[in-house]
C-alpha cells in the first residue's frame, strides 16, 4: 500500500519527488515515479485525452481497482503499451473487455490518445486508428486515484513507464496539478 503525502509543494527544479504536488502540462517518467489524480469519478459517460510519447513497454494510465488483472477485483480500466500496440483493459465486475490498436506507435513521436465512455460503448482512438467494444451498462468505476505513468503493485514494488504525457484532459478540463509518487521531471 502506498502513501501519497497530499500537501501542497511546488518546487521549478526539473525533478519533484514523492510528496510533491506538480503543477505542469507534461510529465516524464523514467521508470522511477508516476504521478496520481486524486479521487477521480468517471460515471458512465466520460472523456481522457493526452498526448503520449513512450519509449519502451508499460502500464500508461489505471483508475479504479485496486486489483490485477489475472484476479480482477473491482471494476478498473487501465491503458499499456507492448509490442508497439496500445491496449485498453476495462473491467465492470461481469465482463472483462479489452481492446487494442492495429497500428503500431512510433516511439520516438508524440501520440494522440483518447479514451470514450457512452452508456456501455467504450472507444479507444490512437492518433487516427479507432476501436471500440461495448461494456455492461450501469456498472461504474467508483471514485478513485488515477495512476499516470504507472503504479504501486505487489509488495511495494513499482511499476512505471519511460517516456512522457502532456496535455491530460478529463471530459475536456486539462489537467494541471498531478501528486508525485517516487520521481519524475517536467521537461520531455
């Protein structure tokens, strides 16, 4: 279990540690921090949109759980890269739904993602390629932190990506105040 020390803390060094609050539009992470957005609801219908440039395979965003994916325990929904591909995972406590782009991303460029909730049709848009599936309707993802860049797993180990995320939206607001857990910069 981790915990994230929510007292405000905004330093200009490139670097913000554990604790902090950062207060940017784009966020790196080199496998040692992930940033939180504290007590996020989604409801049925919601909107996350960034901008993503990664450079190696990982856990990009979750909200909900906790739980795994092998014994999901509560519903989540959580965003990876591997192979080059990006892979939505969404679980409603009924049906575990997954979906996947085609096209492989090019590490070295920035990305446009989007992830839409409408009653029970989820979609994934990455850059110009769009997927979606359909959920059971009704079940929600109760209010939560959402992990960015990765989080705490298994006895206190963490997960964490390497590459960046910028322009963070939900349901169009941007995004600007992220809690730091572990280390991560501000310049990509």
């Amino acid at each position: 279990c981790f915990v994230a020390f929510m007292y405000e803390k905004f330093r200009k060094a490139e670097k913000n540690e554990s604790g902090a609050v950062m207060k940017s539009s784009t966020l790196k992470f080199d496998r040692n921090g992930f940033a939180t957005i504290p007590n996020v609801f989604t409801g049925e219908n919601y909107s996350i949109e960034f901008d993503l440039k990664c450079s190696i395979a990982a856990m990009i965003m979750m909200i909900g759980g906790p739980a795994t994916i092998k014994n999901p325990s509560e519903p989540f929904m959580s965003l990876w890269l591997d192979s080059g591909k990006i892979f939505l995972i969404h679980n409603d406590d009924k049906k575990l739904t997954s979906l996947k782009t085609d096209k492989i991303v090019d590490l070295e460029d920035w990305h446009t993602i989007e992830i839409t909730r409408k009653g029970n049709v989820i979609e994934l848009i990455v850059d110009d390629q769009f997927v979606k599936g359909t959920i059971e309707s009704g079940h929600v993802i109760k209010r939560s932190d959402m992990f960015v860049g990765g989080r705490m797993i298994n006895d206190g180990k963490m997960i964490s990506m390497r590459g960046c995320v910028r322009n963070f939206k939900i349901n169009g607001a941007e995004i600007m105040s992220f809690n730091v857990v572990g280390t991560i910069s501000e310049t990509c």
